[in-house]
C-alpha cells in the first residue's frame, strides 16, 4: 500500500486552528496559546474599530483603555497602522502605540 501525502504551506488566521499530526504536544500547547493571544487580539482590533466607526457617526464612545498598568481616560477617534488616537480632554489629544493596549472598557456610549 502506498499513500501519497502532500506538505503545503497553510496560512495562519485567527478564526481556524490547524492541526498538525507531525508536531510534538508541546508545540501544540504553543500554537494553542499563541491561537487564544491572536484571537484575544483580533476580537480587541475588532472592538476597537467598531468605537472608532461610533465616533464617526458622531456617536463618540468613553473608553477606559488600560496600557501597561496605567489608565487613559477618553475617546478614541482614529487609529493608524502603530497608533490609537484619543481625545482626552476639550484640546489634549494623547497618542497610544497599539501594541501597547491591554484591555479596553467601555464606559459610556
């Protein structure tokens, strides 16, 4: 018996998870761990766009946006490719690195 077997390269996405039969269980446990951190990601970009969406419906949204152990109180009003813009105050705007942002919780809508 012969059974022809086929090794391509699968692309990574936050929704699937791929299974591996040659990977040992503690790469498993790895991929299953950086799975949830990805996931944990995508669903707070996907937050966040949607408060960024509010605002320019002019339906701003306070957020308590939680960075590294410190706390920003404001509404986020953009976000480009490295940074989250948000108005903290009538004229103060503070700039916050993405990668930087642990949780963000909404206060009022």
């Amino acid at each position: 018996m012969f059974i022809n077997t086929v090794n391509s390269q699968v692309d990574e996405i936050p929704q699937q998870q791929t299974f591996d039969s040659r990977d040992s269980k503690t790469k498993q446990i790895r991929k299953e761990s950086n799975a949830t951190h990805n996931k944990l990601k995508f669903l707070e970009e996907r937050k966040l766009n949607n408060i960024i969406e509010m605002y320019n419906k002019d339906r701003p949204v306070l957020c308590n946006i939680i960075i590294k152990g410190q706390e920003v109180l404001g509404i986020p009003y953009h976000k480009d490719d490295l940074k989250l813009f948000v108005k903290t105050g009538e004229e103060k705007v503070e700039e916050i690195n993405l990668s930087d942002i642990e949780d963000i919780i909404i206060i009022k809508f």
